[in-house]
C-alpha cells in the first residue's frame, strides 16, 4: 500500500519551490524558474520510481510506466498567489500511487504534471495543447499579462524537452484534487467524487477612448475609457437576469488601465472576461449579451470596443466506470463521510476526457479558502484521499 509519511514529506518539498514565506503559500507560475526547478525535481523523483520520464513541447512531463496504464496526476504551477495543494497535490499522490504500485507489483500507473493549467497563456494550456483542444502554433501566439508570449517562455524549457507523449498508451486518467470550495469543510465529508466540470469562457476586451487632461477636459466631453468598464461590470448583472442561475459565476478579474494615472482622463482599458456554467448554450447566450452590452456601451460613450480571442472548454461528465470505483473506494475509505459533487472550478481532466474515461476525486478545503497564500487541507484528510486514489487504481 501507500506509504503516507513519504507521501506528505514530499508533499513539503514540492511546497519549497517558490514558497512565499506567508503560511504555505507558494508563487510557481508556469516556466518560472521556481516551475522548471519543480520538474526537475519531480522529474527525477519518477526516474527514481522506475518510471521512464518524459517532457513533451508544451512542458508536460509524464512518468511513464511500461506498456498501456492508468494516468494519474495534475498539475505543479501556481496562480501568481497560489496555495501549497491546488494541482500540486494530484501530482504528489500519483507519485505515491505509481512508486508503491511498483514496489508491491501492482498494476502499471503513470504520472502527469500538466503546464500552465493555471492560465498564465490561457486556459489549461498544457493540457489543451497535448490534448489536440489547441494548436501549438496558436497556443505560442499567447501572451501573459506582461506581454511575453508562451512561445518565448516555453523556449526556456531547453533540452528539458524530449519529444511528444502518446495518448494513446493510457486506459484513462484520475485526477485528485483539494475541492477550492465550502462544500466538503461546510458537511464534515472527506472526500468529494466528482459528477462533472463546469464549462469555462474567457476572454479579453478593449475599450478604446481618448486619453486627455483630466483638469481642463469637460465631463461631457470625455471619453473616458475607465467610465466604458465601470458601466460594462454594472449592467452585467442586470442583463444575465433572466440567464443565469445561483450557480452561475463571470468574473472581471485583471484590469490593465492606460496610463494608468491621477491627472489623466484614461484612453485605454484592457480586462478580462470570465464565466463559467454546467451548460453549454447558458454559456453561448451570456456570450452574446457580454458582447452586445459592450458594444451598446462604446457607442453611447463615443469609445471603441475589441474582443481577443475566445478561450474555454465545455462541460463534461465524469466517466461512469472510473467514478464507481472511486465511490467504492470512497466508502472504504471514508464509510458514510463521501459524497457526489459538481466541480465550479476548471481542471486539466476537462481536456483529458476528449482523449480517454476521465474521474476526478476532492479533498476539503479548509474554510473554502483557495487561490491564496491561506489555502490548506488537514493533513488526515490528504491521507485519506490519498487512499482513496490508490484504492481506485487497483492497490488495495
């Protein structure tokens, strides 16, 4: 079985690279030095399994078991205030799961750490790219909020890179995942299976005004570009009324002003759009409202209005097969203190499952608290889970 004591110890050390210094928080955002040093570690952490490793263009770095296997992990890099556990905790517990499989003769598992799920170029762009969601050649046109493309970060990868990952040598893939909600902490249970993943769209929009002096020029003249995005963000929740659902989320999440400054009338407003949901047609039809409340607005304030690309996946369910074992495991595990969920975040098996059967499993999160420096799981908790996993994959 799992050893649980090296599972948490390397659970810590993945946390040292990029650690904030505040709780255990960590800033490893994808192809930062604290990211490449991270998969050098796990790297040579599955070389040290007996696993074959492997890191395709993108940075997705597979440890490769012998033949067809089952695919466990997620992802290692952070938000750019990121906890200790998101992604990093489905990579630490495949490793555990695949080394001990080894060590007891049990069925073949590999491992992944997928790169960038977090979104620094996009949305799960690792996994996108692997999964054939997303071209490589549109992927590299990327670009962070600094303006670096994902071209030129993914060229710091170096001699790391080995050649592409078949997806075809996988029967299917489990992710293990802290939930990043209230739900688990809030009931008492311990673990979450997952049903299925919300759909995600996101994009950037430009308001485009005229940049003037903000002592001389007249209220009514202006055409202010901060004013277009302050009566965009306002109307949103009016517009989605008769749309949406409690379970509805959009966010207006980075903001970049132009010039950004006290005695300037701004002239330029770039910022993110993001909306999530369970269908796929909710989604289209606040995509067009989105779009049409923006343009209404840039032409009553005499602005201009631009749309970037759009980005997003769909809905998907969880593979019924997969998730029974993980319920059965579950009950094992954590008798009457499990239960069925949705998940309102994204993940990197949203991809996945356009390729194979894909499952996803969750741990608490202590008071919810996730994205930040404060996120936490009890460490009984991470066993359990752990367990789980394994049981699901055949140990056990």
């Amino acid at each position: 079985m799992v050893n649980p004591e090296r599972f948490l110890a390397d659970l810590h050390k993945l946390r040292s690279f990029g650690a904030s210094g505040v709780g255990k928080g960590v800033v490893r955002p994808a192809y930062s030095d604290a990211d490449l040093a991270a998969r050098d570690w796990l790297g040579a952490q599955m070389r040290d399994a007996g696993l074959d490793v492997q890191t395709d263009g993108m940075g997705n770095l597979f440890g490769l078991a012998e033949g067809r296997s089952l695919l466990l992990g997620s992802h290692s890099d952070s938000q750019p205030e990121g906890g200790w556990l998101d992604g990093a905790l489905g990579v630490i517990a495949a490793l555990e799961v695949a080394r001990s499989s080894r060590e007891s003769g049990g069925p073949p598992v590999s491992v992944v750490s997928f790169q960038d799920e977090e979104g620094r170029f996009g949305v799960t762009t690792g996994s996108a790219v692997w999964a054939g969601h997303l071209k490589q050649t549109d992927a590299d046109a990327l670009t962070d909020h600094t303006g670096v493309s994902l071209a030129h970060a993914r060229a710091g990868l170096g001699r790391r890179v080995t050649g592409p990952v078949d997806t075809g040598r996988f029967t299917g893939f489990i992710e293990m995942h802290i939930e990043q909600g209230p739900t688990l902490d809030s009931s008492g249970d311990r673990i979450g299976v997952v049903t299925d993943i919300v759909g995600i769209r996101d994009m950037r929009v430009t308001f485009e005004g005229e940049q003037n002096h903000a002592g001389t020029t007249p209220m009514h003249l202006r055409r202010d570009a901060f004013q277009a995005l302050a009566a965009f963000s306002t109307g949103l929740s009016d517009r989605f009324r008769n749309i949406v659902t409690p379970q509805t989320v959009w966010t207006i999440g980075h903001v970049s002003l132009h010039p950004n400054a006290s005695s300037i009338v701004p002239g330029r407003v770039v910022f993110s759009m993001q909306w999530r949901d369970a269908q796929s047609d909710r989604l289209a039809r606040m995509e067009t409202v989105i779009r049409a409340l923006a343009d209404e607005i840039a032409e009553a304030r005499g602005l201009t209005v631009s749309f970037g690309p759009m980005l997003g996946l769909d809905p998907v369910a969880m593979d019924a097969a997969l998730r029974a074992c993980l319920e059965d495991a579950a009950e094992k595990e954590a008798p009457g203190a499990w239960r069925m969920m949705p998940s309102g975040a994204l993940h990197d098996a949203t991809n996945v499952a356009a390729l194979m059967p894909v499952a996803m499993v969750f741990v608490p999160s202590i008071g919810g608290i996730s994205h930040a420096f404060e996120e936490d799981t009890a460490e009984p908790d991470l066993v359990c889970g752990l367990r789980v996993l394994a049981r699901a994959a055949g140990l056990g």
